[in-house]
C-alpha cells in the first residue's frame, strides 16, 4: 500500500556535472506532473514523464530540476555571413556619404557586431546530461517511493483497526437483530391487551409482527458486509488498492445506511451510527492512498 503523499531527492556529481532532481507528490485524484527545469531539459521532458509515470500512477506531481555544469568543453560558433555582408554594405554606404569620418574597419569590428559570431545551440544533444538527470531523477523517485510506502503501511495499520471496529459492530448488530422482531411482537401485544383485555385476537398479533419483521430483516445487509470486510482485507495486501477501496467503502455505506433505515431498535441504530462514523473515516484516508 503508498501513500500518495512523499518526497525524495537524487543528486548526480561527475565528471564537473553537479546535477539535483527533487520530486514531491500530493495526492489528487488521477497523475498530475509539473515539471519545473532550466531550459537545456526542455528535450527531455517527455522522457522524465515517462520515468514518473513508471513509477506513480495517481497525485499531483512536481518535479524540480537544477545543475551546475563545470565542464571543460569546447565551444562551437556560428558565423552569419548574411548578417555580416550587410553590415559591411551599409559601412561602405556610410563610408561613401561620410566622407571625413576615419576608415576603421577591420575584422575584430565585425566579431563585436551582434548576431554575426553566436554560440550555437546544443540544447538536447548533450548525451552525458542526459545520464546524469536520468540516474539523479530515478534515484528521487525511489527515495519517493520508499517514503510514500513508509506512510502507506501506516495508513493501512490505521485501516485494518477500523474494519477490526467495524467486524465488531457488525456482530453486535448480528446478534441483536433476532430479538428485535420478537420484542416487538410482545409489545404490541401487551399494548392490545391493555386496550381490549384478553380478547385480543393473537392471529392479528402474529401477522403483524410477522409484516414488521419482514420490514425490519437485516440479514442480507449484515451478510454483505461480512464479503465487503473480508474484500477489505484482501485488497489491502496489494499496492495499488486507492480506486478499489474508494469504491469498496461506498458498498460499506450503503449497507450501513440500509441498516438505519431499516432499524427500529435503539441499540441496532447506535451501533450502526457508530459504524458509519468508521466508514467516514476509513473513507477520508482512502483519499491519501495510491
């Protein structure tokens, strides 16, 4: 079981590349990745949403990127001889117009012209700064991972007590449910009798204890949650369990509710009030789990 909330960091120093990915997740509903880094990463942003997505299948994601590059490397120029070529013809144009002004054109003039001489872009050729983001990017997500599993064992110990609360309210339930119709049928008879005496007709009695019992019988909800705990129990041994338990605990509280509804005992309603007040919890975790 993860917890869909965490964080981990990975760094990369080698070679004069000092390189830092730090991933934090929170949770939401499906995978929501935001990736902040320096423009050289701009080409290999489909490549870190994929390593992520391999790694997390639900939570918002922020992935933060930084490096320091202290490689010697050559530097590659490009020359705009276009650009170069019209600067030398409107010198020569103001050469012409203005004839005092000192000829001073040589080739050091044209270097310090814009746009004639740049350093040409490598963005998403640097093979080594590839290397170094994807083993400082996997490291991050495994620290990440570690940590969300951390906290999932600690959400699934807190679950795993609840649905122990919930088994036990479900068997007080259980036991209590075969008195209620028969403590109904002495009532009412009791109340007859103090109306009409002894000439109260007990075949009227026992038909409409029986018409209350029928209306009043949990044992289909009360089976059900018996599967629905012991499905609780079995998902929570796999790892990726948010969605099925999301659905799960709605089972969980439609039956608790049919229950309340159906109830006309005091200590049926107040166990299963109790039991809903589980649900809701066991319902608000679920929400942090991947």
């Amino acid at each position: 079981m993860y917890s869909m909330t965490g964080y981990g960091k990975g760094d990369y120093r080698k070679d004069g590349i000092e390189l830092t990915v730090e991933v934090k997740s929170v949770n939401n509903r499906f995978l929501d990745l935001t990736i902040k880094s320096p423009r050289i990463f701009a080409a290999y942003e489909e490549l870190i949403r994929s390593r992520v997505r391999e790694s997390i299948s639900r939570g918002h994601v922020d992935v933060f990127v930084s490096y320091t590059d202290k490689r010697e490397r050559g530097k590659k120029f490009f020359v705009d001889l276009g650009v170069a070529k019209a600067y030398e013809a409107a010198a020569k144009t103001l050469k012409e117009t203005l004839t005092d002004v000192k000829d001073d054109l040589a080739l050091s003039f044209y270097l310090r012209l814009p746009d004639v001489v740049r350093q040409e872009d490598t963005e998403g050729e640097d093979e080594e700064m590839k290397n170094a983001l994807v083993s400082a990017l996997q490291l991050a997500l495994d620290n990440l991972l570690k940590m969300r599993f951390a906290e999932g064992e600690r959400l699934k110990a807190d679950l795993l007590s609840r649905i122990e609360t919930i088994k036990t309210l479900r068997e007080e339930i259980a036991s209590r449910a075969p008195f209620v119709a028969e403590e109904y049928r002495k009532k009412m008879t009791e109340r007859i009798r103090e109306l009409v005496g002894e000439n109260a007709d007990e075949t009227r009695i026992v038909t409409e204890a029986a018409i209350f019992s029928d209306k009043c019988n949990i044992d289909e909800e009360l089976t059900r949650l018996s599967s629905h705990i012991a499905e609780f129990y079995s998902i929570a041994e796999e790892k990726l369990i948010g969605r099925k338990l999301d659905f799960l605990i709605q089972e969980f509280n439609r039956e608790c509710n049919t229950i309340c509804s159906k109830s006309n005992d005091s200590e049926v309603t107040r166990s299963a009030l109790a039991m809903k007040n589980e649900i809701e919890k066991i319902r608000e975790q679920i929400q942090n789990i991947e």
